[in-house]
C-alpha cells in the first residue's frame, strides 16, 4: 500500500502533474509498441524485404518480375 499512496502523492495530486504523466506514458508506451512490432515484422520478413536495396535497382526488378508474368499469362493463352 505504501508504493501506491507515495504514486498518489508524487502524480496523482496536481492536475497538471498527472496529465503530463499520462501524456509522456502514451508517448512512451506508442513507442514501444512500434518498436515490438517493427522488430516483429523484420523477423518475419527475413529475407523478403528488400531494406538494403536502391531504389532504381528494385524499380528494375520489379519491371523484370511483371515482364515476366506478363510473358508466362501470354503463352498460357496461346
């Protein structure tokens, strides 16, 4: 009981104390969560996202990858 009666008396009994707590939590807590998920979605993703690669090098890679489905669509019709 101790611990949350020393938290009332340090946040919880200024207005504006306790609302600059909140905020900073939020913020605080709205960064975790994008670094847990950011961290989650890179070990999911190993291999498969191109982070390192140039811009102009991926915009080449992708034109190869429709050229060739658009190819393979083509004889499939034929």
């Amino acid at each position: 009981m101790a611990l949350w009666d020393a938290l009332y008396r340090v946040v919880m009994r200024r207005n504006a104390v306790y609302v600059t707590f909140v905020v900073a939590g939020a913020f605080a807590g709205e960064r975790a969560v994008d670094y847990g998920v950011h961290k989650v979605w890179e070990m999911n993703n190993i291999g498969v996202i191109f982070l390192f690669l140039p811009l102009h090098e991926f915009n080449l890679l992708l034109g190869a990858v429709f050229a060739w489905r658009s190819r393979s669509c083509i004889r499939d019709l034929g």
